[in-house]
C-alpha cells in the first residue's frame, strides 16, 4: 500500500485550541477514530513544551508525529 494511501487523515493539535484538554487524550481517541498522523501546532509554545508534548505523543501513539516548524523538535522527539 502507498504511503499516501496509510496517511489519510491527519489531526492537528494545538493546546490553545484545546482548552485545557489533555492533547494526549484527545489525539488518542482521534487516531481511534480513523486519524492516521498527528501535527503538533503551537506557536506559543517554549521549545520545552513543545518537547514535552511532541515526546508525550510519539509515546502514545501508534501513527506518525509532525512538528510545525520545528524540525530540531521533531528530531529530539523521536
């Protein structure tokens, strides 16, 4: 199957938007839903946080995990 084809659905997570939600659990029920990648979006964020969360999610998570713009993030976040 083409790559394409895996990643047909992708949700895009950004704590601000999501109110005091926890993003892990969020994005969880998302890729239980049918989401097969996840972008981590947060423009606000510290580079820390930004670790934390995008860590939090790799660990989490069976799909694939973006970072928005930060490619040293992404490659830290494994």
């Amino acid at each position: 199957m083409a790559l394409a084809d895996q990643l047909r659905l992708m949700v895009i997570t950004d704590p601000v938007l999501l109110k005091g939600r926890d993003p892990v659990a969020v994005c969880r029920a998302a890729v239980t839903g049918g989401a097969t990648m996840v972008q981590v979006r947060w423009k606000d964020g510290t580079p820390a946080e930004i670790l934390e969360l995008t860590q939090a999610l790799v660990a989490a998570l069976p799909v694939p995990v973006l970072v928005n713009d930060r490619v040293d993030i992404a490659l830290a976040g494994g």
